[in-house]
C-alpha cells in the first residue's frame, strides 16, 4: 500500500498589512495636509491681491501678526479695482476685530460700492455721552490706519433711536448727541492718518433707524456710528485719494 505523502502547509505571509497600513497613512496625510491649506485659504486669496499691486502701494497684509498692521502709503494702484481692495480690507478688519472684545458686535459690510464699519454706541460711549471709552480706543484706532491707506472718502455717520436722553447727559437732544459721537470717532480716525480733506461727518439722530425702535434690542442696533468709507461719483477703478 503505497503511503499517503503528507503536504507542507503553505506559509502564510502576514506582513501583507504593512502595504496597507502605509497607504492610511499617506492617506491621512493627505487629508491634514488639505485641511491645513483651507484653513489658510482666506490670507492666500488677500496676498494674491496684494502682488498685483506696483511696489510701494498698499499692503494690507502681515506676516508676523494677525492683529498689528502694516501699511504703505498708496503711490499707484494698476490694474485693482476699488472693490478687490474693499474686500480685502474686510477681511483685514475681520482680523483685527478677531478676538477682541468687538468681535461680535461690530459689522463690516460692503453695500452699493460702500466700505462699512458698524459701530454699536454702546461699546463707543457711555449713555447720553459722547466722550470715547478709553479702554478700546486701540481697537479703533487700528482701523483707521486700515482706512487710510485706502483711497475715497471717509464719511462719519452718528445715529440715535428714539429713546429719550438719560438725565445728566450734556446734551439736549439726540441730533446735537449724534453729531458730537460722529466727531469724536471723526478725531481718532484723523489722527490716524486719513487725510482732513477726505473726511466728513454728519449727526442722523434718530432719523434713519435700521431696526425697530419698539424693543431694546431694535433700538441697541439703532443707536452706532457707521465710518462710511466711499468714492466720490463712483467708478469701477480705484483712484488715489
């Protein structure tokens, strides 16, 4: 009877789980490497705008900080149009703004070719006054050197809401208090470095409300400073100011 001859079992390689534990790996890679360039996606989109400007025109941007800003004076601006550079001033407001205590509470809008900081009173000036609050004047401060290197012309808007003034308040009534508020924000930005000529305010008092002024939240959006920054008998390219 002729013996049965018996099979070697097979050796099973079991290092096979290296090829694909490496793929995950890249494959992570690849995944945090993407989310790392979306999340810088904003600071290349501004900084392509930058490099079409000429040397020694407006830069908006900085490399060492996201708060501190670092801008030239404006020589010639080929080939941008007002609107690229509005743009990029919202969102270099939106850095500044960032993490500070006006974060959430002032706006910055772009309306009809119109370059907008909304400011609440309520975070400027304490009620029936018109002095500033010394404590974020910095704040302010910082986004006049922004408007500055921008060209057009710089509006100050004061508005109330029709609620009536505290007592105590040195003013008699909510124009005169509207137009004070507008000059005091009107003063920072000068100093700041937007040109005299470039500036206006005027006091809206309770005439152009954006909201109710039945509640207290309406009347809260209501009562702002809005910095109005925009061209003169706008056209599409940007001009020197």
């Amino acid at each position: 009877m002729a013996r049965r001859e018996k099979k070697v079992p097979e050796k099973i390689k079991t290092d096979g789980w290296v090829a694909t534990f490496g793929d995950l790996i890249s494959l992570m890679l690849t995944f945090f490497v993407l989310i790392v360039s979306m999340s810088t996606l904003d600071d290349q989109t501004l900084k392509d705008v930058s490099s079409s400007l000429s040397d020694g025109a407006m830069s908006v941007f900085d490399s060492a900080s996201t708060t501190d800003i670092d801008l030239l004076s404006i020589q010639e601006l080929p080939n941008i149009t007002l609107r690229e550079l509005m743009l990029a001033a919202r969102q270099k407001s939106n850095r500044v703004l960032q993490d500070s205590a006006w974060e959430h509470k002032v706006k910055v809008l772009i309306v009809d070719n119109k370059f907008i900081l909304r400011m609440p009173n309520s975070i400027l000036f304490n009620d029936g006054f018109a002095e500033l609050k010394p404590q974020d004047v910095e704040i302010l401060k910082r986004l006049a050197r922004l408007l500055s290197a921008i060209p057009g012309d710089v509006r100050i808007e004061g508005h109330t809401s029709t609620q009536a003034l505290p007592e105590g308040s040195p003013f008699s009534d909510a124009w005169s208090l509207s137009l004070a508020r507008a000059a005091s924000v009107l003063h920072v930005v000068e100093t700041e470095g937007v040109s005299r000529s470039r500036l206006s305010l005027v006091g809206y008092g309770a005439s152009r409300p954006i909201s109710t002024n039945v509640t207290p939240h309406g009347r809260g959006k209501n009562q702002r400073v809005d910095i109005v920054l925009y061209q003169p008998n706008s056209k599409t390219p940007a001009k020197k100011p």
